[in-house]
C-alpha cells in the first residue's frame, strides 16, 4: 500500500472518529438540557363574556294628540316630573319649521352670551382647541354610530368653542352681524308656519329617550334581585304603542343581568362587588357596575349575574342587548408556565428557645429554577391563573411562604423535565 492511499485512509478514519465524538456529545449533552424560560413580569385582567340585557325603571310616554310631534328636549337629556318634552303642530312642514328655528334660536342664544359675558377672559387658548378637538371626535363619533339625535347639539358645541376662539384670538371683536341674520331668520320661520297646537309632557322625571323597543315593561326592577336565569331565557318582546311619544327613564341606577357558567359563577362569588362593563356597541369606554346578585339553582348550574349601574348617556339609554366584556380586576405579577409547576420540600432552619438549631421541612408549591449548572426549588404564591399559565407574587407576605425564598424577576424557569430536585447539578 503506498503512502498516499494510507494518509488517505487515515484521514478518512479520523473524521469518521471526529464525527461520531462530536455526534455522541451533542446527543449527551441534550440529554441533560432542560428547556427553561424567563421569568417576566405581566399584566392581566380578568374577563367574563357574556351577552347583557339591560333593565331600567322605564316609563312610556303617552300621546294622544292627532298632529305632528317636535321633540324640544334630547335623547338622554335630563326631565323633571311634568315638564315638556314635545310640542304638537298641525303638521309635518310646520313642525319642521319651528324645530329648525329652535336650533337657530340656540345658536343665537350662545352668541349673545359669549359676547355679552366675555367668557374668554376665564379661559386659556390650550382650554379653548381642547373644547374644540373633543367636539370634533364627539361628533365624528356620533355621524359614524347613526346618533343622528345629538348632532345638532353636536354641531352647536363646536361653533360654540369655534366662535370662542374667534374672540379669544381677536380675529372678531364681536357677533353684531351674525345676531342680526340669525334673528331674522328665526322671525322669518317662526312667522311663515303655524303655533303649536298643544304639547306632550311627562309625569314622571328622568332621562328621556325617544326610543321604544316593547321591553319597558318585561322586568321590573322592583323584582331585580329575584330574577332568575329561566325568567331572563323567557323574556318576551310586546308591541310598543302606536301612540308612543318616547319613554322616561326614572331613577340613577339601571341594571344588567346576563348568563354565566357556573365556574364563572364561582370565581364571581369570590370577588368583590365592583366590576367594569364594556358593551360591544353601545359604551366605547368601560363604565363601573356593582355585582348585587349571582342567582343559580345549583352550583353546577349556570347562573344569572346582576349588575348594578348608575352611569348613563344618549348609547345607554337605547342599548337593550348586546355582548358585553365584564372585567373583575387587573393583576400584575411574574408570569409562568403551568408546566412548570412542582410539589417539592423546602427547607428552613429555626431555633429554639435553648439556641438550639433544627431544620424543619414543609411540602408546597413551586417551580425549579437553574441558576448556572444548579437546579433550585422555589416556593410560588399565585395571585391570578389562566389555563395555562400563572401569575405570581414577587413580593409575597411572610406567612405566605415556608422559608422567604420565592421566584424573582427574570429566573430561568424550567419548564419540564425528569428527576429534577432541589440542589441537583446538570453537567
């Protein structure tokens, strides 16, 4: 065999060696690796959702004229026992005439009290373009949700705030010539069509809505706290009637009942009262709620959840069904795995009162964590758990834990593996 054939062969054999020892490693050494993650600070709130039915102390207004209505109060504008919330006209062209002139009167209304009051000497330009930019969104928001109830109130609040900074800038020195035209207008409608022929009024006072959907009078709110799950499944529409001139909502709370699990039932009754609500379409920001009742016929069952409320707007006052978010609380702590949840001992030393020294040993919850080559066990106090994960306390009491030791912020945490155990060494 010559030489170059055996440095040929030798090379070759070498490699082959090389090979298999490197493979032979990798293969052991994966053998030992547990797979870990880090412990990192999180922020969760609880959740429950459920499709919501609203109930209200609702009164509806009767209309017994023959003519056409003029609504002079608002949607979700406040009323008082016996005052107006319409007036009558022989008909459609007049009404719509008198109604515009009552925007008109409005508009004039604020002119002469800006000009009159000087308010812009109590205000800042900052105040003044806040006014401005909210009144925008307000009334974007209502044109893209169909409120077409509240844009002329919408409408009449950003010239307000416009006008305002007119005067504040010094762009006018005063409204002298849109008082005069608005004036004439309103004389000039006011004069081409007919008086009111009579007027609608309330009995009761509350927030009117101009809106009935024939389940006023399906629950009383008398009987709140009694309401079972099978009387909400049985609820039946009736027929709103054809004399209806709108509703009034009396008394500060309303409430929302809605259908929840039974383990949802559980984690409810070991809350607190207070709860927020965020409706899909009627609220874009979460109002607060107080929890009054969570009624079931069993604990296996699903029960009926109760809510109170006392906060109301134009979206409230006509929402009556809608999918609903019901948050119990946020909770901020260490999140980890379920997986890598143990039962293991942990140790602590205590002294008696003769300064003798012994170890006592107690069985609890905890996770292993690997700091370099050693596996430590760690006690765990959870504050929050999901399906698959927990929050932790990083801050326990001391009587939470066996021996003061718990997770800390960024520890690796093993999430699995087999024969671990506090004080073990991975090679």
């Amino acid at each position: 065999m010559d030489k170059l054939l055996f440095k040929r062969i030798l090379v070759t054999a070498l490699t082959v060696l090389a090979v298999i020892y490197v493979a032979y490693l990798l293969i052991s050494t994966n053998f030992n690796i547990y797979p870990t993650e880090n412990a990192v600070q999180a922020t969760i709130t609880d959740k429950i959702y459920s499709n919501g039915f609203i109930i209200r102390d609702e009164s509806i207004i009767d209309n017994n004229s023959a003519g056409v209505l003029s609504y002079t109060v608002s949607d979700s504008e406040a009323v008082q026992a016996g005052g107006e919330i319409a007036k009558v006209y022989s008909n459609e062209s007049d009404a719509a005439a008198q109604s515009k002139a009552n925007v008109l009167q409005k508009q004039l209304d604020d002119l002469i009290t800006l000009q009159n009051n000087n308010t812009t000497q109590n205000v800042g330009i900052d105040t003044i373009n806040n006014n401005i930019n909210n009144n925008i969104v307000t009334y974007l928001s209502g044109l893209n949700n169909g409120d077409v109830f509240s844009l002329d109130e919408n409408i009449n609040n950003l010239v307000y705030s416009i006008n305002q900074r007119q005067l504040f800038t010094g762009k006018i020195n005063n409204f002298n010539e849109e008082i005069s035209e608005l004036k004439i207008q309103i004389d000039q409608l006011r004069g081409s069509s007919g008086e009111s022929i009579g007027s609608i009024s309330t009995k009761r006072a509350g927030y009117f809505s101009s809106h009935c959907d024939g389940y006023e009078n399906a629950i009383s709110v008398k009987d709140i706290e009694k309401l079972k799950l099978a009387d909400l499944e049985n609820i039946k529409k009736q027929s709103v009637p054809q004399n209806s001139a709108g509703k009034v909502v009396s008394g500060l709370k309303w409430y929302v009942a809605c259908k929840v699990t039974s383990d949802e039932a559980v984690s409810l009754s070991l809350w607190d009262d207070f709860a927020t609500l965020l409706f899909a379409d009627a609220s874009t920001e979460s109002i607060p709620a107080k929890i009054i009742g969570i009624n079931q016929n069993k604990k296996s069952s699903d029960a009926l959840l109760i809510l109170e409320c006392d906060y109301m707007d134009i979206d409230l006052i006509e929402a009556r069904q809608e999918p609903v978010e019901i948050g119990l609380g946020t909770y901020t702590g260490i999140r980890v795995s379920k997986r890598a949840i143990h039962d293991d001992y942990v140790e602590k030393t205590v002294y008696d009162d003769n300064d003798n020294k012994k170890v006592e040993k107690k069985k609890v919850q905890g996770v292993y964590v690997l700091y370099g080559s050693e596996v430590q066990f760690k006690q765990i106090s959870i504050i929050y758990a999901d399906d698959d994960y927990v929050l932790c306390n990083p801050s326990p009491d001391d009587e939470e834990l066996f021996n003061g030791e718990t997770i800390s912020l960024y520890d690796q945490v093993i999430l699995e593996g087999d024969d671990l155990y506090d004080g073990k060494v991975i090679e």
